[in-house]
C-alpha cells in the first residue's frame, strides 16, 4: 500500500476523525489512493449500520438526533452520515440539519458527514456504500445513515445497513398500501413518527396489520410510535434495533445477502464509469439529424468509445 495512504488509514482505524474526514473527501471525489484505501479496510469490524429511510419530513433527522442523546449516554461512539438530495431546494432542510445537529459537532464521541446526492446512476449508492464501509473502519459502535425515501433510494439503503428503519408519519397513511410491496422488503423495524398526531393511530394500525399478514407466523416487523421532538419512544426504539442486530449476529446468510448486494452495487458503479449522460444526450443529439440513424447501433458505437470496461485506476 502507498505509504501515506497507509499512514492515513492507520489514523482512521485508531479514531482520528481529522484522518477520516480527509478520507472520506479521497473517496469522494476518487482522489489518488482512492482504490488502495478501500481495498484495504477491514470488514469485519464491529460496527453497525442503521440504515434510517423515509420520506422528506418524516423526522428521520430529528429521530437520529434523538438517538444520539440515548446512545450517548450509554458511551457509544456514533458515526452519522446524512445523504442529501442535492436539488437546492432542499438546501433549507439541509441547512436546517445542521444546525440541529450542530450541539453534537464538538462531540469527541460523534461524527457526522452530510454527502450530496449524485444524480448519475450507480454513483449514489456506490458512493455512499463505499464511504459508509470506510466509516465503519473507524473504530465506531455505530453509523447511523440517514436517506431520503423516495423509490428506488429505499431499496438501496436495504443492501447498505445491518438494520433499516423505515419512518412513516400520519399523512402517509394513504401511501401505505402503494409502498407496500418495496417497504416491506426492506424494512425491519416501521417507525410512525408524529404520534402527537391524531391521525397516527390509523397509520400505525395499517401497519401492524401489514406487518402481521407480511410474518405469516414468523416474527412480525416492530412497529412503533415516536414523538421525536419530545424525545417519546425514542429508548423503545433503541432497544427493537438493539434486539433486531443481536438476532442477526448467528445469521450468516442476512450478512452473505447484504454483502452480495453492495457487490452488485460496487459492479453495476464500476460498469458505468466512464459513461457520462450529458455527453451521451449531446452526442444523440447530433446523431439523430443522420438519415440512417439506429440506436442500437449508436448506443453500441457509444458504449466502446466511452472509456469504460472498470478498470482500476
Ligand atoms: N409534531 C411533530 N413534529 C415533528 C416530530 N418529529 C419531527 N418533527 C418536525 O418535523 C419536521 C421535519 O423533521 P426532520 O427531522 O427534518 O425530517 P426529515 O426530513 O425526515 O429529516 C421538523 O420541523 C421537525 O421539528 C414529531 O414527532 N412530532
Ligand atoms: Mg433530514
């Protein structure tokens, strides 16, 4: 390994939260010492990863924040990586994070990373899988990673987290039978935020239904009740993941599933390097004015000119 990326990974895997900000901008932005970096982290390290996914407003930031202040207590090292979308119209919710979290950014026991969303496809979930595995060699208890739901996005954190809880509110209520299908694939553990709401109890009671024809006498997906702003359930919660991770560890084959899924991931990333969807709508854009235009003969033809085929760099 070149010897200053393995001075820096060295001070990563000690805790030093300098080495692993610099760490995370190399992975990032896939700087020299990208590959070597990751190629040599530790996978079998103990930290967990919670995977928290809902949709925009549901209060995973303010469910996170709250966890914080319940493991803190009991000593954990807590890493957590919020994935924001990079449209700018979110950037009042982005700052709004921020400055909730800000209380925890002096925390010698917390660290916490916001990452922009890429737009491309492969680049969001490779990126985060890559940095929340360099995360997790850093000698914490636990990382938590905060997405948004929306579609696809919610699968993703499934192949990424060793526990994924899913954050409903009351006006989802409605959604609950459409989100049904991909939802319950992921979710282990169904939160129903804002039960200061009267409206929750009907959403909470959909789900426990869900959750019960979904177990078909298995162990049902917990659901529960949250009031994050007053910190209500928050220990509850706590303990389901607590639980959920402890029925893992004799799994092997929960732990060959999700690797098999961040590999898949990591190939589908590599595949596209190199293929840039602007380019490709430019270059269409001229091919098309040609008479004899194809578009597999074009997609083929762009295909072999983009450097591609994941090599290594
Ligand atoms: N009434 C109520 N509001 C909440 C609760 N949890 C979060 N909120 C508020 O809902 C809004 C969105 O919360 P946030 O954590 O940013 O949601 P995120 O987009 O899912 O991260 C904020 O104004 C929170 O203060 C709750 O349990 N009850
Ligand atoms: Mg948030």
């Amino acid at each position: 390994m070149q010897s200053n990326i393995k001075q820096l990974h060295d001070q990563i895997a000690t805790g030093s939260f300098l080495a692993l900000a610099r760490g995370i901008t190399i992975v990032e932005n896939e700087l020299e010492g990208y590959d070597t970096l990751l190629q040599n982290l530790h996978e079998n390290r103990h930290a967990r990863v919670i995977g928290i996914t809902g949709p925009p407003g549901a209060g995973k930031s303010t469910l996170v924040n709250a966890l914080l202040s319940h493991w803190l207590k009991e000593n954990k090292k807590i890493a957590v990586i919020a994935v924001d979308p990079s449209s700018p119209f979110n950037y009042g919710a982005i700052l709004g994070d921020r400055i909730r979290m800000s209380s925890y950014y002096t925390n010698p026991n917390i660290f916490i990373r916001s990452l922009a969303t890429r737009g491309a496809l492969g680049g969001l979930s490779s990126k985060i899988i890559e940095i929340t595995d360099l995360v997790k060699d850093a000698n914490f208890d636990l990382v938590l990673v905060e997405t948004v739901g929306v579609g696809q996005s919610e699968v993703e954190i499934a192949g990424l987290a060793d526990c994924t809880v899913v954050a409903l509110v009351p006006e989802a209520g409605d959604e609950v039978q459409t989100l049904k299908a991909g939802i319950m694939e992921i979710a282990n553990i169904f939160v129903v935020n804002k039960a200061d709401r009267e409206d929750a109890e009907g959403l909470y009671g959909n789900l426990r239904i869900l959750a019960h024809e979904r177990a078909n006498g298995a162990e049902e997906i917990p659901v529960l009740k949250t009031i994050a702003t007053q910190d209500k359930g928050i220990s509850e919660l706590a303990d389901a993941i607590t639980h959920f991770l402890n029925s893992q560890e004799a799994l092997p084959e929960k732990r060959i599933q999700l690797l098999t899924e961040k590999s898949w991931h990591l190939m589908q990333a590599q595949r596209m390097k190199g293929i840039n969807h602007t380019q490709l709508k430019n270059e269409l854009a001229d091919a098309i004015k040609k008479e004899d235009f194809n578009l597999y003969a074009f997609t083929k033809g762009f295909l072999s000119r983009s450097s591609n085929s994941g090599q290594v760099k």
